[in-house]
C-alpha cells in the first residue's frame, strides 16, 4: 500500500483540518500519482477537498466511525474494513489525514513525499521518515520553484 503527502520542512501536514501552504505543482503531482487509484481517507479530510465531495475518477475509501452514506463513495468504519476494501484495487494509497496516515502507517511499503521548503504553523505531522531507520530515500527530484518556495518530489520505500 502506497501513501501520497505534502510535507512542510518540519514534516508538518496540516493546521485547523486544512494545509495552510498548497502549491499547484503538488496537486498536479497529487492527481497523476492517483487518478485511476482507490484512496484512502478520513471524513474530515474528505470536507476539505473542493465542494467536500470524494476525488473523480478514482475509487474512494472513506473511513468513519459515523453510519452514513457519502455519493461516489464507499464508506469503510475501520483499519480492517478499508484494507479488505483496498485489495481488489491494483493501487491503492492513503491520502490522509493525520490520523489516517498514523492507521496505516504499518501498512505502507512506499509514501510519495513533496516536500515544501517551508514553516507554516502545522499542528499535524507526518513521520520524519529521514530519520526513520526502516525507511529508505529511494528516488528525489532536484529541488524546484513555485512562487518563490522550494519544493521537491521524493519517494521513500520501507527497508525489507
């Protein structure tokens, strides 16, 4: 299971539910990296995407503890439920939020990182996986520029 997430320099993801700092590259990178993909995300999360609605063309896994029903999705109550879910799919990745990406954080093999060269307040993390020893910087991009912030693609893989 692949993972896919916006880091700021301190590994922070996000603040208040949302990403304080978006760059446009990274959603672009966002949209190829998934499109024909499940995906695996919180409630929450889900409201933060444009119009609160599931991501067109690809299958989304939303994770609640809530019974409800959300159009062009299915809903999954647990870890379990949405790992059963997934494997049908031939991709799948989490997609967030913090407390998704912690859920399946045992389950990943490979996180595709853009990390943004800069500090907002964040007050959700992502692992640092530098500095994880079962993680391994298999592949970066040179360091690019969007409106004057920094920014570079990277893929970590976990060590066999």
């Amino acid at each position: 299971m692949d993972a896919i997430v916006a880091v700021y320099a301190d590994w922070g993801i996000g603040d208040g539910g949302t990403q304080p700092l978006v760059l446009r590259a990274d959603r672009a990178h966002f949209r190829e990296k998934t499109r024909g993909a499940a995906v695996i995300v919180g409630r929450r999360t889900l409201g933060d995407f444009p119009g609160g609605k599931p991501l067109k063309g690809r299958r989304n896994l939303v994770v609640s503890r809530q019974d409800i029903v959300i159009p062009e999705a299915e809903v999954v109550h647990s870890t379990v439920e949405a790992l059963e879910a997934a494997q049908s799919a031939e991709q799948c990745f989490v997609i967030g939020g913090a407390s998704i990406y912690k859920q399946f954080f045992p389950h990943m093999s490979r996180v595709f990182v853009t990390k943004i060269d800069a500090l907002p307040h964040s007050d959700s993390f992502f692992p640092n996986l530098d500095e994880n020893p079962a993680w391994s910087l298999t592949e970066e991009s040179p360091w690019l520029e969007e409106d004057g912030v920094r920014y570079q693609f990277c893929t970590y893989e976990r060590k066999a």
